[in-house]
C-alpha cells in the first residue's frame, strides 16, 4: 500500500500488514521530540501519535487523515517519523481590500491546517477597510469599516461596501485556529496604507485633512505623522484594545508602500528628525517602526515588518523582517547580517493572487529558501499571501490560493529535501480529491500549467484590470516610497 501525503514525511517506513480503519487512536506527547515533530505508529492493534507537543500531535492528526483518504479503507501498518524544515509556515488573508465572511476565513484556515500551516497572517487593515471591532476606538469600525463604492481594475461599483468582525468573532476565530495548530498574526499595517485610520481619526496624519475610506486599490499619500506624540499614544492604546484579542506572540506591523510626501513637509516630522539626529526619511521610518515594535516588546510581543521598513538601515535586528519586494541596497542582507530574521514572501514564489500564468505552481514549490546572499539561519520560514484587491468572491479566493498554498506549505515545511515538482505535481494530482472533502473550491491540476487555455485565460481576465492610467499611476506613488 502506498502513501499520498503533502507535506511529504521525513520517513515513512512501511510494514507488511494491515491496520484497521477504526483501529482504535492514541494520543501522548514528548518533549524530547522537537515542538512541532511527530511520530506515528499503525499496526493491527491501533494507531499511537506522538507529538514533540499538542501541536505535533494536531499535525500528526492532519497525517492521518490525509492517509485514510488515501487508503479508502483499512490503513498501512509501519512508523511516520515527521518535523519541519522552518518553524515559520504562514498563509495570509486579505480581509480589508474585501470582507470574507467569518465561515470563509475558517474554511481557508481548516484547508491550511491540513498542509500544517502554522500561522494566518490576517491582514485586517488597510486604505480600504478597518475589519475588527474596537474598544477602544470605536470610529474604527463604525467609519473605518465602510466604503462608499468597489472600484478596483475593471469591477466599478458604487454601492456602499463594508463589515467587520465582532469582538466575539474575532476571539472564535482565534480560538478555532489554535484547536487546528495555528497561531494568528494580525497586522494593522502603519504608517502607510492607514486610510481607514484616518477616515475615523484624521489628526493622526501630518495635515488631518479628511481623508475618506478608499474605494480603490493603490498607494496613498496621506499616511501618520511621524512627529506627534498623539499617534503613539492611539497605537499604543489601540494595540494593547487589539492584544486582548490575540494571544499569540507576534503581530505584525506594516511598513510596506508608506510614501514619504507628508513628511517631507510636515514640521513635526522634521522636527522629530532633529530630536532623534534622523539622517533621512527612510531612517524616521526605521525610527517609527523601532518604537512601536519597542511598545509590543514590553508586551512580549514580537514585530514583523515588511522590508521596506530597513531602507533606512538603522532598524533593529529584533524584528522580523519580511521580504516581499525590491531588497534596495541589501538591507535583508544587512538586517540578516545583524542578526535579524526573515520571512521570505517574495512576489515571484509567494503572491497567490497573481494568475497561475504569472505564479506558477511550480515557482510556489521551488522557491529558494537557502538564498546565497543570507547567511545560514536567517531565515526563519515562509509565508504565502492572496491579495484581495481583485478577489470578490470566495471562489475566486479560493481558486487562486488552493493549490498553491499547499505547494508553499510543503516549501516551508520540507526546505531542502523537497522533491522535484513533477514528483510534487503527482501527489498533488493524487491528493486532489482532499480539496472537495474540505470544501475549498481548486484550481484544477489542468491549468497548473502556465500555457494551459485554463491558466491563459485567467490572466486574460486578470490583465483586464490594469489600464495603462492605472498602471502609470501606481508607478508614480512607487516614487516617494
Ligand atoms: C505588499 O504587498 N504591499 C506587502
Ligand atoms: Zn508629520
């Protein structure tokens, strides 16, 4: 009897033999197994997972099923020996740019825990939409949750559009990951892409000129002040409202696209350089970023930061940096170099809301993770992401995450004793049936291929969204970043 198992096993090693479908499960941890490690045995008379702790034996869990639905019927009797290659296995959730129902993100979180994905990256606020309720800053939600129309690409609405999720939701959710392994990162993403922030509280910018929730995606001037007080105590405030939420121990932090028009003008920025002796405004970033991840340190809490936050090269090594575009002058190299670690989400490997002609299947499963230019332990994982500026529905989300997820999944999990794709592409042809038992709508193994009509269609449709204004306009807000 063979095995069809993603993320592929360190060792399987079979047996002669048979082991009942219902032969009876025991559970039992061991610490001396490393914290996220395995270890399964099936004979006739049952089955005994080990885990290295509770979140090894949920994985073990995953394992199992994957094996009964490939066996349909009595399993293999042997010894599943299993650990990760990273401890930083994440998949992102764009819940901003548009509002998936609580059912949704949970249908996409059991689908994740099953590859042993280890944490959601729940990216809940953005320029168009502030998704969590909150406490202690009501406007939040109430004025940062909606948005007069949906215009984005070629999809123009100018219905009212919005939601959040509950205090309540947001804890089940929290909880409902944890019972499948999985840890949630928010990211309430500052200084830039703050919109919604500011659509509720407009005197955290440099100007406080009104500033409406956007309707469309893009990069947009306005973005905190760096130089008021005020703004650190709202982030403050509002991350101690948000940490009641997450018990975890990271939370991500932003830094991405934050243009420096403001500022340039701003006199309290300018004047915050002067006080801190802040070379440049890329440095006033690193500095921004340094003291909010400062804040969350006294909460034991770890930062993650998109790379642009080490442009100015004086952030501290303690946070987490997360690599997804144009690495100016090797700063993750640098931060690496210091002994910062990084989470490596490059578009060309990680971006699942690109159409399979773009992002290929293949380029999710080879993605380096050993990059020459890092020195060895840096990194810390990987992530793989869906940004939802053009996904409307859940099927579109889920087309465009499954199966790519899975193939970063086994990156993450498996590192350098991955096997080649075709042998993957197999498995994952095998394994297919899995994505209906869970619900989630595949994209099918026919339009894997990039040259496939499938895959060529999809980016037909896709490239349908940029207009060469659109396209010039994102170019020019890429200038001040
Ligand atoms: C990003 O894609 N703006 C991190
Ligand atoms: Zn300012």
């Amino acid at each position: 009897m063979k095995t069809v198992l993603i993320p592929l096993p360190k060792t399987v090693d079979l047996h002669p033999g048979a082991c009942p479908a219902d032969a009876p499960v025991t559970r039992r941890t061991d610490p001396a197994l490393g914290p996220e490690a395995y270890r399964m045995e099936l004979s006739p008379a049952g089955i005994v997972l080990t885990g290295g702790s509770d979140r090894g034996v949920l994985w073990a869990e995953q394992t199992l099923l994957q094996l009964r639905l490939g066996s349909g019927g009595a399993l293999p009797c042997g010894v599943i020996e299993d650990e990760p290659a990273y401890p930083w296995r994440s998949f992102h959730l764009d819940c901003s740019r548009h509002f998936f129902s609580l059912q949704e993100v949970k249908k996409m979180v059991r689908a994740a825990a099953c590859f042993k994905l280890n944490r959601l990256h729940w990216h809940i606020s953005d320029d168009q939409g502030w998704r969590i309720e909150s406490k202690a800053f009501p406007k939040l939600h109430e004025i940062g949750s909606q948005r007069a129309g949906d215009t984005f690409g070629n999809f123009d609405s100018h219905e009212p559009y919005g939601g959040y999720y509950t205090r309540d939701e947001v804890r089940e959710l929290v909880t409902y990951c944890k019972e499948l392994g999985i840890e949630v990162v928010p990211e309430i993403d500052v200084p830039g892409h703050v919109s919604a922030i500011l659509a509720a509280y407009p005197d955290l910018s440099c100007t406080g000129a009104p500033v409406a929730v956007q309707t469309e995606g893009g990069i947009f001037p306005d973005i905190l002040c760096a130089g008021k007080e005020s703004v650190f105590a709202f982030l403050e405030a509002l991350l101690d409202d948000v940490l009641e939420l997450f018990p975890g121990d990271t939370v991500h932090i932003g830094g991405d696209e934050a243009p420096k028009t403001r500022w340039k003008e701003c006199p309290h920025c300018q004047e915050r350089m002067r006080q801190e002796g802040l070379e440049n405004l890329q440095q006033l970033q690193g500095w921004f970023l340094n003291r909010v991840a400062a804040f969350l340190k006294t909460r034991d809490k770890r930062a993650v930061v998109w790379n642009e936050a080490a442009y100015g090269g004086n952030l501290d090594p303690e946070l987490l940096l997360q690599f997804w575009f144009q690495d100016r002058d090797g700063q993750v190299r640098r931060h690496a170099e210091k002994g910062g670690q990084v989470i490596l989400s490059p578009i060309r490997s990680a971006y699942c809301d690109y159409p399979h002609a773009a992002i290929t299947l293949e380029n999710v499963y080879t993605q380096d993770l050993a990059p020459e230019d890092l020195p060895a332990g840096a990194v810390l994982g990987t992530e793989c992401l869906a940004w939802a500026e053009y996904l409307r529905t859940d099927r579109e989300l889920e087309r465009k995450a499954w199966p790519r997820y899975a193939a970063s999944a086994e990156a993450g999990w498996c590192g350098p004793r991955r096997e080649d794709f075709p042998a993957f592409q197999a498995r994952l042809r095998e394994l297919f049936p899995l994505f209906a038992q869970l619900g989630v709508d595949a994209t099918e193994p026919d339009s894997w291929n990039p040259a496939s009509p499938g895959a060529q269609a999809e980016m037909e449709a896709f490239k349908e969204n940029f207009t060469p204004e659109l396209m010039a306009r994102y170019r020019s807000a890429q200038q001040d970043i």
